[in-house]
C-alpha cells in the first residue's frame, strides 16, 4: 500500500495547481491518511470503484477540495449522503475554519466516516449523523451554511427534497452533471433557489460544480 501512497501524493503535488488549489503540508498530510483509510476500508465497503491512485487523487480529492472556494463566507456545512468521505472530509482539510454534519444512512459507511476524522485530526471540527435525512428535523444552524452533496443515490430525482429540507439561507454546493443541472433548472423555475454558478471540473467534460442559493418562503 506504501507505493500507492506515494503515487496518490504525487499526483496531489503535481495537480493541485490545475484546481487552482495551494495545498500546505499539514493538510497533505491529512490528505494522505484519508487515502490511506480509504484503502483499507475500500475492499470490504466498496466505499469507491477501484482506480489508480492518481486518479482518486483527481477524481474524489482534488474535485472536492476545488469545491472549497464556493463554500465561501459558510462556516457550517451540511454533507449529505456522505459515503466514502468526499467532498466533507477534503473540504474540512481545506477549510479548518469550518464544522460540518455528515450525514449517512449506511451503518457501516457511518463507523468509516468517523475513524476517518478521528485518523485526519477532524474529529472536533465535524459530526457523523447515521440517518437518512428525511427522517431527521432539519439542524439548526445559524446561517451562512452551505449544503454539499457529491454522490447521492437518485441525485436528481432527491434533489427537491434536499431543498426543501435545508435550513432557509441554504447555499447548495452540488457535484453532477446534466440530469443534477435539469433538476436543479426545474427547481429554480419553481422560484424555490437561484442558481448562481455552474463551473466545469477541471479535467472534465461533463462534470459541474453546481451553486445555488435557496429563497426563503
């Protein structure tokens, strides 16, 4: 595993500027034991498809900490359908300065989510909700507060229902493609969020960084 480590931190290096990312030691560092625990947790959890190292350091690192920037002025985040630890664990290295909710139905996805903060010194920064959010009230949290959803079962189909459970002064930071940008169109026509960005990932070609802000009823 010591030599995937190393091609996953070469590729942090060697890429970050791409994202338009500053990357200090300490949260290399932490970047490496999130990808060490994702190794030893993948085989059994499947928490991500197996790829090469550089690409996970592209693919699930990279793209969630160039996300960092549209959080903006939040100081709360809200991350739901958390899985594997992306985009809320990279975002919290990035962004010491804020606290998130992780927010995870899968039992044994939860335990990971946990020793993963506990293993990148997170543990104080972030909290880990083993529930589906439809079924919690919604956390309350004094606004500005970003909400961040990556890879969601049924994304666009759950995305209303996101919205409407957010707390009011939502921003929605959203990772996706065209079924999240038509779900997310279809929202805005209904005057329920404006939507303010829609940036392309670095090294892709379908893949957005969605923003949007939630109107208040």
């Amino acid at each position: 595993m010591k030599e995937r480590v190393t091609e996953f931190a070469r590729a942090i290096e060697e890429r970050a500027a791409d994202y338009g990312i500053t990357i200090d030691g300490e949260a290399h560092a932490r970047l490496q034991n999130f990808y060490s625990i994702v190794e030893r947790f993948n085989p059994r959890l499947h928490l991500f498809a197996p790829v090469a190292p550089a690409v996970f350091a592209t693919r699930h690192v990279l793209e969630s900490c160039f996300a960092a920037r549209f959080i903006a002025d939040a100081r709360d985040i809200i991350d739901i359908g958390s899985g594997g630890g992306a985009p809320a664990i990279p975002l919290l290295i990035m962004r010491p300065d804020v606290r998130a909710t992780l927010i995870e139905a899968t039992t044994k996805k939860a335990i990971f989510l946990r020793e993963a903060l506990r293993e990148t010194n997170l543990q104080t920064q972030a909290e880990v909700i083993n529930q589906r959010f439809e079924t919690m009230p919604t956390p309350a949290v004094a606004a500005p507060i970003a909400v961040t959803c990556r890879a969601l079962e049924r994304f666009g189909e759950m995305l209303a229902r996101i919205v409407a459970w957010s707390p009011d002064a939502s921003r929605f930071v959203l990772f996706g493609g065209e079924a999240v940008r038509l779900a997310l169109c279809e929202i805005e026509a209904q005057k329920r969020v404006v939507i303010s960005q829609a940036v392309l990932i670095p090294h892709s070609e379908k893949r957005f960084v969605f923003v949007a802000e939630k109107i208040n009823a």
